[in-house]
C-alpha cells in the first residue's frame, strides 16, 4: 500500500484561537462590547455572526472557519472558557445548577490554590451554547447539490421536514464515582456511543493498590437536548423522473424542537460523515453515512427573500396584468379551457384566512375538483399547478393510502421509540396538494381528507401518540365519471361515484366535457399538429413572474361591503329555491372566490365584478348540475289524460266510441283502445253505455 504523503498547512490554530478570543473581547457595535457583554449577561444561546469576524480580521479566518467548522468550534468554546474562567471566576449560581454549583464551592473550600478548569472537564462548566450565523452571501442551496467536498464545511440547506423525533437527553460528560475511594471521574463523550469506565483512575486506589469500581451517576453528568430531523428536498428542486433525497439533521441544544413535520425549514449546519458501528459496519464496508449538524433552523412559513419583496412591492403599486391574462399563462399549450385555468389561478391566490377571537377558524384555501371525460388533460392541469405553487405535492388515488396522505407512525432505529412522519397533505401544508385519479381511490384511505379539507388538520391517535398536524393546503383533486363518458341525465354524484359529504366540501367542482364541435374540434386539431411540429406558444406572461405575482396577490387583506354581504345572501337563498342540494358551503365558496379574484386585481375591497365573477364562475362549475327530468307515463295513462282533456274541451259528459277511435288512431291502436277502456270501466272512471263512453 502507498504511503500517504505529508501535508504541509500555513493554518496556526494558536494563533487563531489568540485571533478569536480579541475578537470576542475587542469587537464593539456601537461603542459597545458586543459579545463580552453577552457573556457578562450569562446568555444561554451565543449567536456569533461570521460576518463581523470578517469585518473585524484581515488575515482570511472567516473562510477557514467556514471550510473546517467543527474545529474552530473548538476554538470558539475554548476562547469562551478562558474568558469566563479566568482568575478562577466562574459564573455561576446555585439557579443554574445546584449541583455543580456546590461542586465548585467544596473544591474552592478545599483546594483554593487549583484552578477550576483542571479539575473540572470544560464541558461540564458550559452553560451556553455557540450558533455560528454564516454569511450573507452563502445561499440556501438544494440537497443534491451538496457533494463530497463540503464535508466539514459550513453549508445551508431548505427543504421539507418529513419526520421528526423526540426529543432526548444525550450524555456530553458521564461522571463516575468510586466505591473504595468516593472520589469522582469524569468521561467526556463526543459520540454517540461510548464505552463505561470499570477501573478508578485515581491516586487514592493507585495507592491502595485498589481497583475500585465506578459507578455511573446520571444526576452529576452532563446532558444535552438531542433530536434528528429527515429533511426532503422540495419538489421542484426534484429533476423529472428522480426520487428526492433525504438527508438526518441532528439538532442539540436550543436547536432541538424547532420544526414539526411539514415545515419547509432553511438549516445551517456542518456537513459530517458518520461511521457505522457493529454488524453495520461490517456489512457497509469503506461506506458511511452522512448527516448534518444542525447550527440554526429557520422556519420558511413567514420569510421571503428580499428580491422577492421588492417583486412583490413594486407590482403590488402597479399591477400590469388582467385577471384573464394572468389565466392564459397557465398551461398554454392546453387549447381552450380559459374559466377552468381562471378557477386554477384563484386556486393558487385563495383567500386570507379568518380566524375569530374565540379561535374558531375559517378556511380560505379554495379546493377543486375537476371531473371530465378522458383525454380532457385533467392530469396535465395537475402537474402545471405543481410548477407553478411555491409549494406542492403530486399523488394519484390508486397508488396513495390514508396512512400516505395525511401521517404514519413509524418505529426510530435509534431510540425505539414511535416517531411521526407527514404524508403528503401534511408535507404540502401551506401549498397545494393535487389528488390524481382521485373516484379510483378506496373509500377507507379517502376518509382521512374529510378533516382536511375543512379543519386544515391531521389528527393522529396511533401508538400512543395522540396530535394534531398542521394541512392548510388547497386539495385540487381529479376524477372520471364512472362509466367513461359524462352523462348528462344523471347527478354529478351519480356521475362522479363520491360521496355528498365529500363532494361538499369541495369550492368548484368543474365538469370538462368532450362533446363533438365540428369548428371547436378544428381548431383544437390545428393547435395540437402546430405543438406537434415544434411551433412556439406565446406567453405574455411566464411562471416565474406568475410565481411573483402570486406572492403579492397574498399580501393583500380585501375586505367586503355589507351591501355585497347581502347581495351574496340573496344569491344563496336563490340556489337553495333551485336546488336543495345546496348546502351553506356554498355560500362560504362564494366569499372564498370573490376574495381571492380581488386580491388579483391587487384591491383592498371587493367590488361588484369580483362577485358577479365569482356567481358566473360558480354556475360554470356547479356542484348540482341541473337535468333533464323525463318521467315515463304508461300508456293506458296517458289515453285518459287524452280522454279528460277531450271531454273538458267539448264541454260534454259522453262521446260515441267509434268517434273516440279515430280521435286517438294517430298514438293508439283499435284493440288497445277497447283494451284500455274496459280497465277504466271496471274501476269506475267511466260506463259504456249503446256504444257510448260516459264520463262519471
């Protein structure tokens, strides 16, 4: 085997570390010590930003604190601790840890002489914790792009939370006390796995020529809060065909508890390999796992970046698009369908959400279902909504359970312990999540969609767990009638194959029917031959800057007159006249589509085209549509009603029978007439008399 050449580095830890701690004593902000003074105040997280060690150093440490973390972490904590353990003066009180505090105090009493930190391991004395804050300059990047070389660095990351842990203590420094001599050992821990001290390495038993025997004491060591995360890349950062990955956070500290599943989280952290122990390590070989030390976690819910504020800023002063242009960006390629796309984009904007003071919440994401015949890209919709929402999720009712959808339970390898993981409703919590194939799905994996799409939750009692799950996302579903083809004599349920209560909860349901037009089919042709040989569609709008648009649309609050109030309630108790399938969500959807096509129009109140926008778009995609009712009548029916309306027209009480026939010879045949008239007879409707019908 090839030797491994010699590296020499022009690094100097010493004088680095000298560097690090005039840093921490010497760097003012306004006239002010900033960081001493943190240290004086006994602060419990020390968030040091690297952007003032490069303000306040010349000599390039920034970028090597950035490409070897961990270590100058090190040097970080040792420069704290010669600053707070100087002159043997240790801040502390009995508030923070009585135990050590008395610790301290014995062995100030009996050996005044010695230094706390020679007795003491340095971990035991720490009551803070370091965060280092990267600079402005290092973007959140996408998990695949991290490679082999950032290992060590400093790196951030965004994705998803798709499982989460409980949090637990972890061993930082195991003390141990001897049962000869009753003196105390102390074991630093910097693993995840160590191995118990069984000899005492002190001089009494040295002495005594006695191998003590340590015990372990859990209430004089040191533990940490530790908990691991599995963050999932977002989907649009997935490329076409690939499977996203997954990446274990380890959180520690006052980082632990900072994100719950479904919580798009930008982390900085260092990027470590992690080695496997035991009968893994043997089975992987040369390969070991990778994860990140969580630094800082930063929930994504609220934050946007400044380049997009400014977007948003400046269109929401000076909207430069229509309702309907802003439509026709969705999906050019697809011909036609300009109120299905307009339901899409109010889809995407919504509605603000009201929440009373009592805490009772109203919804305003908007749900859709789209219900057509085959060959109508219904599908195709779908995945242009994915790329164009700031956040989403695709699945198909065939290939999804209830566990997929809403959340699982699963077992930690770790801890042993249950451990929840978000579906795909909880994962696109504040997005949209589109439900593919959504009548082929089985009714008990559906049933988990009923809270969410009218309470926004998830709620959870397996295992022993019992909690409840954020899933304020807008359900774009899509389905076909049962037998293929839309029927029009039938009801939408009947069509559709849901249930009411289901079907209810949706805000549009939008029937796409591909019935035969000879101009409409020519052009739908001519657009499909010009795709085919590659001519480009124009777009005044792209999806990037529908994107923006959004985001600003979301800004804006619309409030409602009263007088709308009460053209809406007018509105409502008409479809209920119609229709007494009509339920109060309707009303509800209403309001939900009238905001959400003023916030487009980047206006703080909703006029009277916003509503009257909303009724039009709600009769295109009614719940309930209206059919045609033919009832079958029997024929021998149907001749009496013809007889009665005879002998009211001709004001008479009797008519010769023979005349009666010829009457009605253009719908009934002579010996159904005779037929018909002897069971009328029988019954006592009418006598037949000298060949004569009298009407009784």
């Amino acid at each position: 085997m090839e030797e491994l050449k010699r590296h020499q580095t022009d690094i100097n830890y010493t004088a680095d570390i000298d560097r690090l701690h005039k840093f921490l004593l010497f760097y003012t902000e306004d006239t002010t010590p900033k960081y001493l003074s943190l240290l004086r105040t006994n602060t419990s997280n020390l968030k040091i930003h690297l952007t003032d060690i490069s303000l306040y150093d010349d000599t390039n440490l920034t970028n090597r604190i950035l490409n070897n973390t961990f270590t100058y972490i090190s040097l970080l904590y040792k420069a704290i601790d010669n600053i707070l353990y100087n002159e043997n003066e240790v801040l502390f009180n009995d508030e923070d840890d009585i135990f050590l505090y008395h610790r301290i105090a014995r062995l100030k009493e009996r050996q005044p002489d010695k230094k706390v930190t020679d007795v003491f391991p340095s971990l035991l004395l720490r009551n803070y914790h370091i965060t280092l804050i990267p600079p402005s300059n290092i973007f959140a990047s996408p998990l695949r792009h991290i490679k082999a070389c950032d290992i060590g660095k400093l790196i951030k990351v965004r994705g998803v939370i798709t499982k989460a842990s409980q949090v637990k203590p972890i061993v930082r420094v195991a003390t141990y006390i001897c049962e000869s001599c009753g003196s105390e050992t102390y074991q630093q821990v910097n693993s995840d796995t160590f191995v118990y001290l069984s000899e005492c390495p002190s001089e009494r038993c040295k002495i005594r020529k006695v191998k003590g025997t340590l015990t372990l004491q859990s209430r004089g060591s040191k533990f940490m809060k530790y908990q691991t995360l599995k963050l999932q890349e977002h989907t649009y950062d997935v490329p076409q065909g690939c499977v996203p990955r997954n990446i274990t956070i380890e959180c520690y500290g006052d980082t632990t508890d900072q994100a719950k599943p479904g919580d798009t989280v930008t982390i900085s952290g260092i990027f470590l390999p992690k080695p496997f122990y035991g009968y893994k390590k043997i089975k992987a070989g040369l390969l070991t796992d990778t994860f990140l030390y969580a630094l800082e976690v930063i929930s994504n819910s609220n934050n946007s970046s400044i380049n997009d504020t400014n977007i948003i800023s400046s269109y929401s002063i000076n909207p430069s698009f229509t309702v309907t242009e802003l439509s026709q960006a969705i999906a050019p390629e697809i011909f036609g369908l300009s109120d299905v796309k307009k339901i899409l984009l109010l889809m995407l904007v919504g509605a603000p959400c009201n929440v009373r003071s009592d805490g009772m919440k109203i919804r305003g994401e908007i749900n859709v279902l789209l219900l057509g015949d085959p060959g109508v890209a219904k599908s195709q919709l779908l995945k242009t909504v994915i790329k164009i929402a700031e956040r989403g999720v695709y699945c198909t009712g065939r290939g999804s359970s209830g566990v997929g959808l809403t959340a699982s339970v699963l077992r930690d390898k770790s801890t042993g312990e249950s451990v929840l993981e978000g579906g795909a409703l909880v994962l696109s919590d504040g997005g949209v999540c589109c439900v593919d194939e959504l009548d082929k799905m089985n009714e008990v994996d559906r049933m988990g969609i009923y809270e969410v799409m009218e309470q926004q939750t998830v709620s959870v009692s397996k295992a022993g767990i019992n909690c409840t799950l954020n899933a304020r996302c807008s359900l774009l579903g899509a389905a076909n009638p049962v037998r293929g083809k839309y029927d029009t004599k039938k009801s939408v349920e009947h069509n559709v194959g849901l249930p009411c209560a289901l079907i209810s909860r949706f805000d549009a349901l939008v029937v796409l029917k591909d019935d035969p037009d000879v101009e409409n089919d020519m052009r739908l042709a001519s657009h499909i031959t010009g795709i085919f040989m590659g001519n480009e569609i124009e777009s005044t709008v792209d999806y990037q800057k529908l994107q923006n648009i959004i985001k600003a649309s979301k800004s804006i609050f619309p409030v409602i007159p009263n007088s709308l109030l009460e053209r809406m309630s007018d509105i409502y108790v008409e479809e209920r006249k119609d229709n007494n399938m009509i339920t109060p969500r309707y009303l509800l959807s209403l309001i939900r589509i009238s905001l959400a096509h003023s916030r487009l129009r980047m206006s703080q109140i909703v006029n009277e085209e916003d509503v009257e926008e909303a009724v039009r778009l709600m009769e295109r995609s009614k719940r309930v549509l209206k059919r045609e009712k033919k009832e079958f009548i029997h024929p021998k029916h149907e001749f009496y009603n013809m007889v009665v309306n005879m002998f009211k027209k001709s004001e008479i009480k009797e008519m010769n029978i023979e005349e009666l026939k010829s009457c009605v010879a253009f719908k009934f045949k002579n010996e159904n007439v005779d037929l018909f008239i002897e069971e009328f007879e029988k019954v006592g409707i009418w006598v037949v008399r000298d060949n004569k019908l009298i009407l009784l």
